[in-house]
C-alpha cells in the first residue's frame, strides 16, 4: 500500500496540462518532446507511489525538470581519479596523453584508416603502428587488436588449436576476474600441459612434457601478483634456449607493455617488451591500456612469420582494433620515440614519476583553497594533509607502493560513506578512498588540470550541498 493510495488521482494535473508548462515547453525544444513526456509520466509515477506531494503544477513542474535533466545526462562521465591506484579499471585505466586525445579528435571524421594515400590503393589499419612498434620493441613484426586478452588468444589459436601449450602451474593466473589463462587456452582450442608446482617449476619440467604434440611453451608474467619465499620459476632465456633445441617457439604474456628502462619508477619488476624480444621469445603479448599508457589495445610483436599468421587468421578480423583506438595508440607510441617526451607527456609515467614533493604541495594547496574559500569554522569536516600509498594498479607491480600524499577528509555530521556518495554523484565525479572512518583524497592520481574542478566539487559537498546530480549544471 503507497501514502498516495488516498489520494483523488484526479487532483494530479493531467499530462497534457504539465506539458504545456512554458518551462517544460523550452526543454522539449531542447531535448525533445518525448523525453519531457517520459519524465514527466515517470515522475507521476513517483507521485503516485511515494509520500503525499501537494499536487499543484508549481510543484510538480520543477520535479519534472530534475527528472529530464537526469535523463538526459550522460551515464558515461568523467571522472576525478583520487584513489591513488594509478591503472584502476573501473575508472577506464589509462588515461590519455594530449596528444593521444587530439588524434581521436581528428580520426572520428573520415580518415585514411586503409588507404595509402601515395598510392591511392587500399591498406592496412595496421601500418599506422606496426613500424613504431617494429622500432620500439625491435621485433621483427607486430600486430594490433582489441586487448591483450584478444591477443594472447590470437596468438594460442594461431600456433596451437589442436596442439599442446606447456604452462607453469605458477603462471595459470587470473587478471580482472575474465581474463583466466586456462579458459583462454580452452577457447584457444590449444591444450594446457601445466609443469611444476604453484611456488617451483624448473626448466627441467618443460623439459620432461615435450612430446611431439607441442606447439609453444608459454610465459605468463603474473601481473597482479607475487609469490616470494620458496619459490623457483625458469627464466625467459633459458625457456628461449629450450625451445630452439627443438624448434618451439616461446610465447611470452607480458601483461602490462613496459617500453623503456626506468620509466615504472624505481623497484619495478616489471618486463621489459624489447628485453624479451632481445631474449628470443617468439611473440610478446601486451597491453596498450596498462604502463604503457595508451588506449585499450593488444599487441602482438615478433617473429614475422608468426605475425603473419595471425593477421590471416579469421579470428584477426574478430578481434581487429577500432580506428579511435588506433588513432590513440599511434599518439601515444610517438611519444614513446623519445623516453624524456613520453615520461613527460603520458599521463600515467608522468604519475609514476611525480615527485613527491609536488604531490605533496598539491595537497597542501587544495587544503588551503578550500579553507579559504570556505572558512575554517563553517566547514562540515576536518581537513588533514597526510602521507599515503599510492599503486600502480591494473595487475601491475602488485605491493609495491608509491610514495604519496593525500588530503584525509574527516567528515562532522555526515557518515563518510554518504561523503563519498555525494562526491560520487557530484559533477565531476570525486571517487576516494575511505580509510578509518575518513576519506582520503591522495593527489598522486590527480591530473594537474583537474586540482581546480576537484577542488571546487569537494568545496560544494563540505559547503553542505549533497545534492549530488543537482551540483553543477
Ligand atoms: C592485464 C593482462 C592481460 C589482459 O589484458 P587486457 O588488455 O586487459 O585484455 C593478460 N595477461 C596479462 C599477463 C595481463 O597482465
């Protein structure tokens, strides 16, 4: 039974007389007519099933107004990242460099996509990356889809449908709960012989489970994380060595796509793409989205032979890259043509490499705007510049932590889980991180150009606006 049930339904204005409202008129001319008419019948509905509202047009008119201007915001938006967990999939991983957004912005139109433009003949989406990639990887061949999950999966199915893939039972890992290497080697057609053990498999393993059935040993760097004490794995070159005693190739999952020395910050363990081509793997698999900084991509580099069979594999065409993908990444290897520019100029390096004493004074700066701006006394928390951890994220580099400092939001009045809501809602969303009843607001994953619009949405909820969506239009 609702509050309404009581109430005359003939009381509530008919539609035909709400949207004839001026008001609601002008925003049918903005959005359309029939998104006033659904707001205007959803909001009725509420009416109807909720607490008593006095059913007059000036009340309901303005309700109706909330409700289109809802509807017609957009459910993909963007985001002020201060988590401190650089690559975090639920907020899109990597964003992008400048000049990486600049390069979609010009290849939504027509572009050249697969043309040769000195020729006039028909090309290949791939030519706008593959030399870049031949260069900064050194392999011999490469080749593009649409994640590294599609990649590796191209790859099992190309060299090994049918035949067997030697694996360490240490390297079966699940990355982002869908990406399982069993399952993408069931769906590979391939056939999984695990070696060894969860914490030792020694190269002897490979060794034993060569049959003449075996059509790649697989490496998989296990992104997301570490196995320390007694433990022993077989190394790349020596996997590499193994393999050319019987002409096997070495397929080698390298997860996050790391393409230069030093640029992860100091006590990365992460793999080197163009070491692992220099150690003789046959492929190396990536992803463009992780360190390397650059849109949702999967890269296949290697022996050409092999590169070429997957390009012609069906599956190829299944799993081909998108032109605003492509656009992106070839930006973003550029960047990568000068280690100083990319460490500059990709957003995620440059986080990784911050010091910390920028992160620190962004974090002091914020305070201090925000208690100017608000007075000390009237704000609804308490504000605290603390020390903090923050992570690369994205399966990559699992416990090592990086240096930060944050913002520690300790709220008076409100639950911090309501703080973190109404940030949530507000326009920027403002995600955080809730630690001991506060909310942290760590700077190391702050873009310099959103301190600003932070700020300003952090000030509108401690001012006492929790009214979300509302903030901001
Ligand atoms: C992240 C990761 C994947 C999956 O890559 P996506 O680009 O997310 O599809 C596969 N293998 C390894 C080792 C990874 O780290």
């Amino acid at each position: 039974m609702s509050d309404n049930e009581g109430l005359p339904l003939r009381q509530i204005p008919a539609v035909h007389r709400i949207i004839a409202h001026p008001r609601l008129i002008s925003l049918g001319e903005r959005y359309g007519r029939a998104v006033v008419k659904r707001a205007i019948e959803k909001t009725l509905d509420a009416i109807r099933s909720g607490a008593p509202v006095n059913p007059l047009l000036e009340v309901i008119v303005p309700l109706v107004e909330d409700e289109i201007l809802r509807s017609v915001s957009p459910s993909l938006r963007k985001v002020i990242n201060a988590t401190g967990v650089i690559l975090h999939t639920n907020l899109g991983r990597s964003p992008l460099a400048e000049t990486a957004i600049e390069a979609v912005s010009r290849a939504c139109g027509y572009s050249n996509l697969e043309l040769d433009l000195e020729t006039g003949q028909r090309g290949s989406r791939q030519a706008h990356v593959e030399s870049l990639l031949k260069t900064l990887t050194g392999a011999e061949a490469a080749l593009v889809v649409n994640n590294n999950a599609a990649a590796v999966l191209l790859v099992l199915t190309t060299l090994a449908s049918g035949r067997q893939v030697i694996v360490s039972r240490g390297e079966l890992v699940e990355i982002g709960g869908s990406f399982r290497v069993p399952d993408v080697m069931a769906m590979s057609g391939a056939i999984l012989a695990e070696v060894g053990t969860t914490n030792k498999t020694r190269i002897g393993d490979y060794r034993a489970a060569i049959g003449a059935e075996t059509a790649a040993l697989l490496k998989v760097h296990p992104s997301n994380y570490r196995i320390t004490g007694f433990t022993q794995s077989a190394s790349l070159s020596e996997l590499v060595a193994l393999g050319e005693e019987f002409s096997i190739p070495v397929i080698f999952d390298a997860g996050s796509g790391l393409l230069g020395e030093g640029l992860a910050g100091k006590g990365s363990e992460e793999p080197l793409v163009q070491c692992a081509i220099k150690e003789g793997a046959a492929a190396v698999t990536f992803s463009g989205d992780k360190l390397l900084g650059g849109p949702q991509a999967g890269v296949i580099a290697g022996r050409a032979d092999l590169v070429k069979a997957c390009a012609k594999n069906p599956l190829a065409r299944a799993l081909r890259i998108d032109k605003l993908s492509l656009a992106a990444l070839e930006a973003t290897l550029r960047l990568y043509m000068d280690p100083d520019i990319a460490r500059k100029e990709v957003p995620v390096l440059r986080m990784v490499t911050r010091p910390l004493q920028e992160v620190r004074n962004a974090a002091h700066r914020f305070k201090s705007a925000i208690e100017r701006d608000l007075g000390v006394d009237a704000l609804s928390a308490r504000l605290e510049v603390v020390e903090s951890e923050a992570s690369i994220g994205g399966g990559s580099m699992p416990g090592t932590a990086i240096e930060s400092w944050a913002v520690k939001i300790v709220p008076a009045g409100v639950k911090v889980s309501e703080l973190a809501r109404s940030l949530r809602l507000g326009n920027p969303a403002v995600i955080g991180r809730i630690e001991d009843n506060a909310l942290i607001i760590d700077f190391r994953t702050v873009l310099p150009g959103d301190e600003e619009p932070l700020r300003r949405a952090v000030a509108r909820v401690l001012a006492g606006d929790h009214s979300g969506s509302k903030a901001n239009t």
